[in-house]
C-alpha cells in the first residue's frame, strides 16, 4: 500500500501555537487508521512525538521553533505505519529546507546529513485553473542554483501509480518542459480537483511527481486518473503484435509497440526491460523510446523470443500482464490456423 501524504500550510500564528491542524480530508479519511500518538521524524533523525486529538496534532511547537520556521512553509507528511509520520518542510520559496543541524532536546546523538542520493530533494510549484494546461514552468531559484549543473537535460516524469512521461530542462533558462503530459495523463476533466504538484528529483535521470488537491492531500497515489480504481489504470494490463515482415528480419531494428497501446506504454521508461513468460520458459525484452516518446519499440531479446515460438509473418501475439504487473506477461499467438496460450 503506498503511504498516504498530505501538506499543511504553516501560518505565522500556527508557530506560535503548539498544534497544527491535519487537513480535514485527510483526517476524515484516515481517522480509523491513525494512532492518537504520533512520531513526526525528520530526513536529519530529528524526532518529535505529539498528541492527535482528532484532526489537532498538538506538541508540534518545538518543531516548528527547531526549524526556524516564521510561516508561509509548508510541511508534507508521510504516514507510514503505526506511529511514524515522515516530515519533509518546504521553504516559503518552494524549495526543501536545508535543515537545519539539531535534533529534540531529548534526543543523543549527532544529526544525519541530508544528501540528495538518499531520497532526492523536494520542491514544489502551484498551478491554478486561470494558467490554463501549462507545459513548462521554473522550478524555485534556489533549487536551481543548488542542483541545474547536474540535472540532464532530458529525464522523465515518474508519477505515483509508477507511470514514466518524457520531460526536459534547458539549463540556459532553468526551465523545465513536458508537463503537458502529465495533465493529459491526469485527464483535462480533472484539472480543478488539484493546485499543487511536489517534483522530487534524485539527482539522476527521474523527477518523481505528487499531486495534491485544493484541500491539501494528495490524489494521484488513489489512482485519480479517469476514474480509475484498480491497482492499474484502465488499458494498461495488455499490448498486441501482428507480426510484419521487418520483424522477421535477422537482426532486429525495433518492433513498435503501437500508440493503441499508450497508456501501457506510459509506465515504462526510456529505456526499460519486461519479461515475457511461457511455462517455465521466460524471455527478457528490451524497450526503448526515441527521445520525442513517440516512437516504443521492443528491441534486444526479441528475435530470440520469436524464433524460440516458432512466430511467422501475420501471427498476432497477444501479451497480457501477470498479477498487474506492467513488466511481467504472458502471451496467445493467434493465426488462424492454431493457437497457443500459455
């Protein structure tokens, strides 16, 4: 199960009260789940337990003092079980905090360093109906005077339920492309339902991405995508092959994975692998997906796989996914003439 977040706006007043108040869907949802004491801990291991009294998290003054926060930040909160809430602070300029170096007054020890390889560095932007469905944005300056000399200049999206879209940055500008499909993945209908989006990038090729609504918790982790509520969003549990000419050839140039095929397609990445399995017999194939993602094509791995089945030009090989696993399939060729189902 993936671990529910929500955000709380801190407000000059919140710092200098000793409660924060949960976000009033996220506790409506939640209350049966969430203990009436809490654990708030920190990327540094600084750790705090408060008290919950329904919605009201209170104790939290220390916290906020510790962090030198003043308002206008922003906390995201990480529920992962039994009392454990992970707290990530967000600057008032959208950037993840540079925490400061202390831990509770009650705690030993020495604070930990807060390095991007150990789950990436945090930011986030607001979008509003009135920005209309905006492909490109500029992330926070400070997060681009820390990490734009590393970030390439092509990455990918990855969005909570593991899709992975094409995105870019031009490090002259400092801005960030491709965003476009991410709200075409959402669904345009849905724009309304949601006015924050929190990137996290790993100081690799990926961004990740979390969206939250207006009441401040999150929605795309629910599978918020056209209506969608399986664990995997419609269309996506199987592709097909008719198998062409091309594809017969001694050495493979790509065999396309079609854009009938492109919310499936959506999960993978740049370049990624599935496996394709038949009885105890299994192959791995690779995809790959041409810098515009236009173009999906299975490549290493695929005349192995076609020469061990015996496949012949018109046959159509139909995948469908094991236990909804988007990397995993079983096939049925279909030519007419015979059939054979794993």
């Amino acid at each position: 199960m993936k671990a529910p977040k929500c955000l709380i706006l801190v407000s000059p007043d919140d710092c200098g009260r000793n409660e924060l108040s949960l976000p009033r869907a996220f506790r409506w949802r939640y209350q049966d789940v969430l203990p009436l004491t809490l654990k708030l801990k920190l990327r540094t291991g600084y750790e705090i337990w408060v008290d919950r009294m329904r919605g009201i998290m209170k104790g939290t003054r220390l916290l906020l003092r510790d962090m030198n926060l003043e308002g206008g930040e922003l906390l995201l909160l990480e529920y992962c079980g039994d009392f454990d809430f992970v707290v990530y602070v967000i600057g008032v300029d959208g950037c993840e905090l540079k925490y400061p170096r202390v831990l509770h007054e009650f705690q030993g020890g020495r604070p930990r360093n807060v390095l991007i390889r150990d789950g990436g560095v945090k930011f986030v932007k607001r979008f509003h109906t009135s920005d209309g469905l905006v492909d490109s944005f500029d992330p926070p300056v400070s997060f681009v005077k820390e990490f734009g000399s590393i970030i390439p200049s092509e990455f990918e999206y990855v969005v909570s339920d593991r899709r992975k879209l094409m995105g870019s940055y031009c490090i002259a500008t400092g801005e960030f492309s491709g965003l476009h499909s991410v709200w075409e993945l959402l669904g345009f209908e849905l724009l309304n339902s949601f006015h924050i989006l929190v990137f996290t990038y790993d100081g690799g090729h990926c961004i990740h991405v979390d969206v939250f609504d207006n009441e401040l918790v999150e929605k795309f982790g629910d599978k918020v995508c056209r209506g969608a509520s399986s664990s995997v969003p419609p269309e996506v549990d199987r592709f097909e092959i008719s198998v062409q000419p091309c594809h017969m050839l001694r050495y493979n140039y790509g065999v396309d994975v079609t854009s009938t095929f492109k919310n499936l397609r959506s999960f993978w990445g740049r370049r990624d692998h599935i496996t394709v399995f038949d009885g105890s017999r299994s192959w791995k194939l690779q995809i790959r997906k041409r810098s515009n993602c236009i173009r999906t094509t299975i490549n290493d791995g695929w005349v192995n796989c076609r020469d061990d089945l015996g496949l012949k030009v018109g046959d159509i090989v139909n995948f469908e996914t094991v236990d909804d696993d988007v990397y995993k399939f079983v096939f049925q060729v279909e030519d007419g003439s015979r059939s054979c189902t794993t």
